[in-house]
C-alpha cells in the first residue's frame, strides 16, 4: 500500500443553513461507473415541495441535535479522484483501495469529542455498486503509520477493550435506496440492529450499534449505523487474548487465521450425525446452546438473505483451542411476513447446512425445542410484547434524526435516478417510516409467535 498522506484540516464545524444549500458545486457529477453506466451524483438536501423555510430549518436542527456527529475529511482526490478515489471506484477493494482520513467524533452536534487519524474504505457487497446504491458503507480502520493501532476512545456504552476498526452501515434492503419500489416503502432501518440487540438478550456476544449523523468531506451525508465489526478483535475483547489467537470468518471470507478447523467442523457437518461419539465430536468443535440461539433468531425473523457468501460472521480461539461461535450480522431482510418459513433453507459451507444436518439427531431437536420454549416464553426475547418493545425503543432513539435522511436521500430514486422497478416515490417519515414501524410492532410482533411456534412444532422443533 501507498505511504499515508496527510489529509486535509477537519471540518467539523456546520450550520443548519449551510447543510440546507450545500450543492456540490465543483465536485464530480458521476459517481461510480457500472458497465460502462455512470452513477448521478447528488449532494443537495431537497425540503418537500411548498414547505415553509423557518419550520425546515426548525425540524432539521432538531434531527441533527438528536444524534452523534461523525466527520470524516480526506484528500479530495482519495475521495473523488479519477485515479484513486473511493466514490469513483466503489466496487475496488483491499488494502490499495485504503485512504488516509481525519475523523472527528462529536457526542451532539456542539457536544465534546474527540479527534484521530486512520484509514478509511468502501464496505460491503451489493450495496457498494453504483446502481444498487449512491450512499455507501464505509469501514475506518486504525493503524499506526495513520497514528495509533486501535482507538483509545470508547463508542458504545458497556465497551470493552480498544477498538481496530468500525463499519458505517449506510443500509441497504429496506431503504429508501433499494431498487424495489416495495422495499423502499418498507424502509426502516432497525432490523438489522434490532437482530443484534436481541441476540445480546438472548445472552450472547453481539456487535453494539448506534445511529450517527455522517459528514463527508464538509457535506451531510445522512445517517449510518455505525458498529463493531465482529471480526478476531471482537471475539478477543469478548473472551481474551488477542486478535492472532482466533480464526475468524465473515462467511466465506477467512478473516483471521486458516481454514482447518472450519473445514474440520463442515467435514463432520457433511458426514453426518450418525450416533453419540460423532454428535460428541461435533459438539467439541461448536458451541451447539448459541448455534441454536443463534438459528432460532434467523428462522424467527424469516431471514431471507444469508447463504454461504454473505451476512453471518463467525469465530473460535485457537490457541487455547475452542468451539465455533455465530455472530448475527446483516439482518436486513428480516421481520416482513409473520408466516415466514426459512426452516428448510440449506447451503453447504453456511450455518443453515449445519442446521439441517444437526437437526437429524434427536438430541438436538430436544435442545433445540427447550431453547425454544425459554426465547418464546411470556417476557422472554423472543416473546412478542418483549420484541416490540426492543423495536419500539430503537425505533424512538431514531426517529427525531430521520428528518435529515428524508432531506438527503428521500428524492432519490424518484427525482435523480430511477432503477428498476417503481413505484417510485418521495420518501418520508411520516408517509412511510412510522407506518412500517406502526406495521411491525402491530402486526407483524403479535402474529409471529404463535406462527412461529405451529412450524417448529410440526417439524419437531418444539413442545408446548
């Protein structure tokens, strides 16, 4: 990789009306190519039509008062350059596609922070593609020719350990920016982080979250999820040493370590679980009670976006030797239809190919099942007042900032760039946000219980 450039001085400074005019000017009017298309840029905030200036100015200070503030300021060629820059060449990756950044991290939009040095690039998968989405992931990472190996100062409440790297999720199913016209009206923005959180009250290591107001070089750019990647230094901070002392995976991608002991664990998924000694040899190689919790999520929330290539992560000490551990990552396509059926879902090389093979011992339908009845008990995580109410709670924690993605992103895909399939409309908190909240915590949290109970029950599963 290229030496470290100095990036610019931070802007961290900004006023309500100074966001409201921000138009780009003299920056790229493309963003990203795409057989041989070109993505439209778009910098503006557009107030809906026949709005009154004093109430918009009113309603967007109050959304960015309701959230942290993150800038982050780089060399405008690292950023739109022709050459090298991230939002030119979305679909690069790796450590050459990796630029020097200042980052400012404010708790409020005067509040106190702090301010550090690391890399910045592109994250993700579909939602790096120029077509499928112009707002980005990003990941930071820290490094000590950007300054320090990892960051001193603390993000989420109850961290624990430093930090080497964070992602900015920008979203992408179930937002404004998808390129369903159904999904854009379902947009929430909380399932994946309402799937972490309850896989941490189910008791069990989960990457922390919290909504951020992001700034990019000087520009609003909306709000991201900004959390931990669950890589080797989550799994080190969870349960000691250090990074180098575990394989880690984020699906089929190997992110820490080698490949032996998940080809050992999959070897013996694929063989079978034919008597006691070979369950008592694959249980030595997972941790069976938090894989099941773990699928019991996913088949609750009916995750329809999770194969042998994307959105799990997983990871296992080495040194001392230990179990196979799941984390919950990506939950996006979760929580649509309370009658939901994923049990059957299978690809090898995935969680789902070691569920259907463990599902084959009696034993591990009966754990399965008393694991089933303890989540799905009255005032248990999965138990529908309870579920709502965790969905409830993010949902108010976000909902005063969304003005200001409504502002940036909401026009989109009916002003700027429409793709693939309609309708295509002005997005809105009041006119599509709260009803799909309203939608889940009504309707879909009351239904999925007892639907979720009948297909477990018919399929061995579970026992009233």
């Amino acid at each position: 990789m290229a030496e470290a450039q100095s990036a610019p001085p931070s802007t961290s400074v900004f006023s309500v009306d100074q966001i409201l005019r921000q138009d780009g000017a003299g920056l790229p009017t493309a963003w990203g190519r795409e057989d041989g298309w070109e993505a439209p840029a778009w910098y503006r905030m557009i107030p809906p039509a026949a709005s009154d200036s004093t109430e918009i100015e009113q309603r967007l200070r109050q959304a960015l008062d309701a959230l942290p503030h993150l800038f982050l300021n780089l060399d405008p060629e690292d950023l739109y350059g022709e050459e090298r820059g991230l939002y030119l060449h979305t679909q690069e990756s790796g450590d050459a596609w990796e630029r020097p950044v200042q980052l400012t991290f404010r708790t409020s939009s005067q509040g106190p922070g702090f301010q550090v040095r690391a890399g910045l690039r592109i994250q993700g998968g579909w939602n790096r593609r120029p077509k499928e989405s112009p707002k980005h992931s990003f990941r930071v990472v820290f490094r000590s020719r950007y300054g320090s190996p990892a960051l001193k100062n603390a993000l989420f409440p109850g961290q624990n350990g430093d930090l080497d790297q964070f992602i900015l999720r920008a979203g992408n199913n179930h937002s404004w920016l998808h390129w369903d016209g159904k999904e854009r009206r379902s947009a929430d923005y909380l399932r994946d982080p309402w799937m972490r959180a309850t896989y941490a009250v189910m008791g069990h290591p989960a990457s922390r979250s919290r909504p951020v107001h992001l700034h990019l070089n000087g520009l609003y750019w909306g709000v991201y999820d900004l959390c931990e990647r669950p890589d080797a230094g989550f799994a080190a901070r969870t349960w000691g040493g250090r990074g180098l002392d575990y394989d880690a995976r984020n699906a089929d991608k190997v992110l820490s370590g080698d490949t032996v002991a998940w080809d050992r664990l999959m070897s013996r998924i694929n063989a079978g679980i034919t008597n006691d000694v070979t369950e008592k040899a694959l249980r030595a190689e997972l941790d069976v009670p938090a894989f099941i919790d773990f699928m019991l999520l996913n088949l609750y929330g009916g995750n329809g976006d999770w194969d042998r290539s994307s959105n799990w992560y997983a990871a296992r000490r080495r040194n001392p030797a230990g179990p196979w551990h799941f984390f919950v990552w990506d939950g996006e396509r979760t929580l649509e239809d309370p009658n939901d059926d994923r049990l059957n879902d299978d690809d090898d090389q995935s969680p789902t190919r070691i569920f259907q093979r463990l599902r084959q011992s009696p034993a591990f339908r009966r754990e399965f099942a008393t694991r089933a009845r303890k989540h799905l008990a009255p005032g248990a995580a999965l138990s529908a007042d309870a579920a709502a109410a965790r969905y409830r709670s993010l949902a108010d924690r976000l909902e005063p900032a969304l003005f200001a993605e409504e502002l940036r992103w909401g026009d989109y895909r009916n002003r700027i760039h429409r793709y693939k399939e309609g309708p295509y409309e002005t997005y809105t908190v009041e006119g599509h946000w709260k009803p799909e909240v309203e939608r889940i915590v009504h309707r879909y949290f009351p239904a999925r219980v007892e639907a979720f109970k009948a297909r477990l029950q018919e399929a061995g599963l579970y026992e009233p």
